[in-house]
C-alpha cells in the first residue's frame, strides 16, 4: 500500500468500471458513429494502458485481496491481485492497447447500431478477461469465464447475416461451454464437499487433495481449458471462429482470450494444486508437441491468410503447453532452476505471442480493408501500395519465425535451452522422450518461419495478381498507431530479455518457489544457467548484423571503380512476366502437403490436357473433425431424432408420461 493508501487491486477495479461504462456509452451514441470510433476506442485503448501498468505495478507488490458485497448469500465475490495475475494483466492492457487504437480506426465505417453494439461487446470482453485473471473464488471465475464466452461470441457473429459466420459462432459457443463445464467440474472436485466456503481459491489451496482427486481435477482443468487454447482435439472451433471474427477481434482471440486459458492452467496447476505428479508433466508434453506439429503443419498448406493465422495459433498454443509440461517434469523430480528455465520460456512466449500475433490479425485486417480480399491467391506486390502495413507486418513475420533479434526467438530459445541442458532424468522413458521432444520443436520453429515466407511473400512481394489491388490504400492513421505501438514491443521485448527474464522471476517464485535468479550476466547477457554453458545477447548480435551491413557499404562506396554499364535484368528465359508465373498459395504449400499427405484429407481438383480454361482446386481438409466431429454430429442428432418422437403436441400423452413416471417411482420406494 502506498502513502495514500491506493492499492493496484482498486486501480483495476477502476478501469473495469471505466470499460463497462464506455461499452455503455456505445449504446448512447448509436447516432453518431463517429464519436464511438474517435472517442470510446482510443479511451478503452488507455484503459488498457492504466490496466498494463498496474500490473507491472503489482508485479512486485504484496498480493492486494478484496472482497465484494455480491454474489451468493454465503459466498461473496472474492478479488485477488497477485504476480501471476499481475503478468497477464499486463499482456492483456499492452495487447489490447494497440488493438483498441487500431479499432478506433477499423470500425469507423461501421453502421451505427452495429457498431454500438460492438463497442459494448468489445469492452464487455476485456473486462471480463480481466475479472478472470483476479477471481479468487470459483464462482466469481465461472460468472467472468461465462461472461467472456457470451461476448466473444458475439463478437465473432458480428457479421451474422452470413451462414458460414454463424455456424463457426454456433461452433465456438459449444466448444466453449464444453469445456466451461469441464472447469467448473475441476472446481468441483477441489471443493470436496466441504460446504460453499470451500469454493474460495484460499480454501482449495488447503485442501490437499489425494493424488487420485488431484489427478482428476489436472485432467479436468486441462480438457476444459485446452478446449479454449486450442489444445488437439479440441481445436475445431479455432479456425473457424478466427476468420468468421472481425480483424481486432481476432487478434484479441489469439493474443489474448488463448492465453486466459494457459493462466488457467497454470493457477490451477502450481498454486491451487498442492501437489503434481510426473505423468501430467508427460502428458502436457505429449499434447503440445502434437498440437504444435499439426498446427504449423496445416498453417502451410493454408491459401486464406486469416486462417493460416489461426493454425499459426494452435502451434504456439502447443508450444506453450510443452513448456508447461516441462515445468511439471522438472518440479517433481526437484530440478529447481530447470523448472524456473521452462517456465519463463513459457511465459515469455505468452507475451509474445500476445503482441506478434496481434499485430499480424489487425494487419491482415488493413489488407482486408484495402482490398477486399482475405484469400493469398489474389493478392500480390502491396509493398508498394501498403509500406507502412508492409513494413510493420515484417515485424510481426520476423518475431513469429524465431529470428533475431525479435521477441520470439527469446523465448523459443529459452524453450529449446530448457531441454538441452536437462540433466538425466530418474525416468528413463521421459529421458528418451526429451530429446525427441527438442527435435519435434525445431521442427517446428523451422516450418513456422517457412509459413511466415509464403505468408508475407505471397501477399506483399512480386507482381499484383488482381487488377484491383492497383487501387488498395494504406492503413489509416490510427491503424498506422496501433501497428507501430505492436511492433515497437515486440522489438523490445526482443532486445532486453534480461530485464523481461528479472520480472518473470516474481511469477515463477510464486509458482515454485524457485527463481532464474543469476540469468544475467550483468545487463547485456542472458544465461539461463551459466554464461560459459550458453548465452544470448540481442545487442551483440544487433551491433554485429548493423556493423556487416556498414562495412559492406563503406566497402563498396570506397573501392567502386565508378564505371557503370546498364543492361536489361536476366528474366530467366521468359521474354515476357506477368502475375500467373509467381508462385501461389497453395503452390508454396505443396511440398508440405505431400511429405505429410497422411495427416491431411485432400480433395483435388486437375485439370486435363484438353481443358480450354484449365482450372485447378485443392483443399486439405482436417481428418479429426471427420473422424470424431462428424459421427458425434450425427449421433447426436439420431438421438435427438429419436427424443422428438415423445413430444406430440397431446396434453392426455404428457399426462399419461407424468402418471407413468410417478408409478415408476413409487414402486422404487
């Protein structure tokens, strides 16, 4: 508490309140579109700001705990702001800042009503998020998760006059409460029967569970938060939501809704749970080196640019799960620095996946805006249309592929570091497990960077393959504002992993009681274990690549012998170039398409040698959702088929069922 008594926990409260209201203001100003995008955005995007500053405030704070007159009779709304909290608090108000800025300017040719309606929807779901990442109870947490599953959806339906939209919103809403009943049965369990007063997070955290119960509500907690992540198989729904969902929203989807569900994991996993066992470290594993592998995997072979994002998203999703998984490994068997390792490779990863990833959404969403288009196939050569969207999006491309020194090489390297120097394991399966494990993550890493090639290849580089992208614009101003504040983090986040590392040291203490610690080698190194073992240093490297670039120049410009001679370029043999001869979406895909055809159910369409408009069509589809989704599908509506028959619309029927029930209950008593 400081000198006037304010604590970080009343400051959110605060901008909760403030989100609610200018939700509400939205409605007010249905009339006038125009102050909804001018005004009500950019003031939820400072919001956001106060919110990411106030978790770094409370980052190294005391835990600030309250407790609130509503709710149950017996059981109040219980609020708590401690370092995990803190940490995704500031992943959502930095994310959610640039994407609000970028929205003031997205939706301003929105109708009105519609718009209004967004805009209350919109700061209903970050409002939400946040209530998530603060319940302290278990029905304080199911009211907010209820609340952010019903404005998500709304959101993603924002264009529900189209049936495709709605059937991925109808998609994501049973999937979301799927899994929501999944949560609140890990509640449940961690209850124990012991009365209302034992939904408190407190109260779990005492409860000491039995490795079975425990066992169980790891399960539970997995399945229904793997169902939001994106966790195999419960991925279906993400690929459609993502693209259904307007551009802000999408990004706000990924960067920020995904990474809700791995707090979830992760509060419930090493706080409320006193215990973990070796197996669900395994398990964690096993699944998120699968959903990593089928999510880049499918990203390739993708031609729609909203939908390779969204693969893109399963395949950090699975990342983040292996580092989760590691963490369990390494806590059981007592390697303390080792777990600390993992688990700030997961929590950097979380935040920047936040922002790379929500910059290259809101991008794609300029692309749409200037050309109508969402399909890589008709796109082409907006670098010269769009520099400032092109420019900030290479940003985004090079962080998401892992490259130095962006954000994303940080922690994927940290990632990579955790398993290369764990030591041998008293378990010899899970010793022959982790080396694969490497290799199936830099496998990965390496098809996620050929995604990101073909991703901004095909769409900003060579010719124009539409005759009306001559006509496409740049992002406007506040699009510009939003894009730059993305990049300008993720560059950051790249180039000071020490002070980042120095900060997640208050989470993971909190978590397992152990820290990185020595990490640092002064400000300019990270090691992760020590400096002679390994070592990275974003400047270094950055000074190296600049100073290369400089030499060669000033090489050049003093040894040139200052005679030139022009000739036409050599155009490889072809007299004349067009558009038709650059490579496509799905040609760029192809190779993947063939070394994992098993994985994939292809439909292709070729044509023939005497075809006068020849016409080619290929489509890979997702064998899981037609050999589990589809029969669930059907099954259900047999059953449901079969349950209609006993409604006839006949009152002496249904008094006849009630006179049959009662017989039936009173010979059983």
């Amino acid at each position: 508490m400081d000198a006037v008594g304010i604590l970080p926990l009343d400051v959110l409260g605060g901008v909760i309140l403030l989100w609610l209201v200018l939700g509400l203001f939205g409605l007010v100003l249905q009339n006038t579109p125009h102050l909804i995008s001018s005004i009500i955005f950019p003031l939820g995007a400072i919001a956001a700001l106060v919110v990411a500053g106030t978790g770094l405030w409370a980052l190294g704070a005391a835990p600030s705990i309250a407790v609130l007159p509503l709710g149950l009779p017996d059981l109040p709304l219980h609020l708590r702001l401690d370092p995990l909290a803190a940490f995704f608090l500031i992943l959502l108000g930095g994310a959610s800042f640039g994407v609000s800025l970028f929205s003031a300017g997205y939706f301003r040719s929105m109708a009105g009503g519609m718009l209004a309606l967004l805009c209350l929807e919109y700061h209903l779901f970050l409002a939400s998020m946040a209530l998530i990442l603060v319940a302290d109870d278990a029905y304080m947490f199911m009211v907010a998760w209820e609340s952010m599953a019903l404005s998500s959806y709304f959101l993603v339906t924002t264009d529900h006059a189209i049936p495709d939209i709605r059937k991925a919103g109808f998609l994501y809403l049973l999937v979301a409460h799927v899994g929501a009943i999944s949560i609140l049965l890990c509640f449940g369990v961690m209850q124990g029967g012991h009365g209302i007063g034992a939904y408190t997070f407190a109260a779990m955290r005492e409860a000491h569970l039995s490795p079975f119960w425990s066992s169980i509500a790891f399960l539970l907690a997995l399945f229904g938060f793997g169902a939001k992540a994106g966790v195999l198989p419960l991925h279906v729904w993400l690929p459609e939501a993502y693209p259904a969902a307007p551009s802000p929203v999408a990004a706000l989807l990924s960067g920020v809704l995904l990474k809700t569900a791995i707090y979830g994991i992760l509060r419930i996993t090493f706080d409320l749970l006193a215990t973990q066992l070796w197996w669900w470290g395994v398990l964690a594993l096993a699944l998120g080196l699968i959903t990593a592998v089928f999510g880049v995997m499918f990203a390739a072979v993708q031609g729609d640019m909203k939908r390779l994002l969204a693969y893109s998203s399963i395949e950090n999703a699975g990342l983040l799960l292996v580092g989760i998984g590691l963490t369990v490994i390494f806590h059981v068997y007592g390697k303390d620095a080792l777990a600390a390792l993992s688990l700030t490779a997961a929590l950097y990863h979380c935040l920047n996946h936040a922002f790379f990833k929500s910059l290259l959404f809101i991008g794609t969403g300029s692309i749409l805006h200037a050309t109508g288009e969402r399909n890589m196939g008709r796109l082409g050569g907006l670098i010269r249309k769009m520099p400032w969207a092109a420019a900030l999006m290479l940003v985004g491309v090079l962080s998401i592929s892992g490259l130095p020194p962006f954000n994303g090489f940080v922690s994927e390297w940290l990632l990579l570091q955790a398993f290369l120097l764990s030591p041998g394991l008293p378990n010899s399966y899970i010793n022959m497990l982790i080396p694969v494990a490497a290799a199936v993550i830099a496998l990965a890493a390496a098809l996620a960077a050929y995604v990101m090639v073909k991703f901004y290849g095909i769409i900003f580089l060579g010719q124009h393959r539409e005759k009306a992208l001559e006509q496409a614009h740049d992002a406007g101003i506040w699009e510009r504002i939003g894009l730059t504040w993305l990049a300008i983090v993720c560059v950051v986040l790249g180039l000071a992993p020490v002070f980042v590392v120095q900060h997640l040291d208050q989470v993971t203490r909190m978590l397992l009681g152990h820290g990185l610690g020595n990490a640092a080698a002064g400000w300019l190194f990270l090691a992760p274990v020590d400096i002679e073992r390994a070592s990275y240093s974003p400047v270094i490297f950055l000074s190296a690549v600049l100073g290369v670039m400089l030499m060669t120049a000033l090489g050049v410009h003093r040894f040139y012998h200052g005679r030139l001679r022009r000739g036409p370029a050599w155009n490889c043999g072809f007299p004349v170039q067009n558009a038709r001869m650059q490579d496509t979406a799905e040609g760029f895909g192809q190779p993947i398409r063939r070394i994992f055809e098993p994985f994939f159910r292809i439909e292709s369409e070729l044509p023939s040698a005497f075809d006068t408009h020849p016409r080619y069509h290929g489509r890979s589809d997702d064998r899981i959702w037609f050999a589990l989704y589809l029969p669930i599908k059907s099954l259900t509506e047999k059953l449901s088929s079969r349950a209609s028959l006993l409604q006839h619309g006949r009152i002496h029927l249904y008094l006849t069922y009630t006179f049959a029930t009662l017989v039936v209950l009173l010979a059983f008593v």
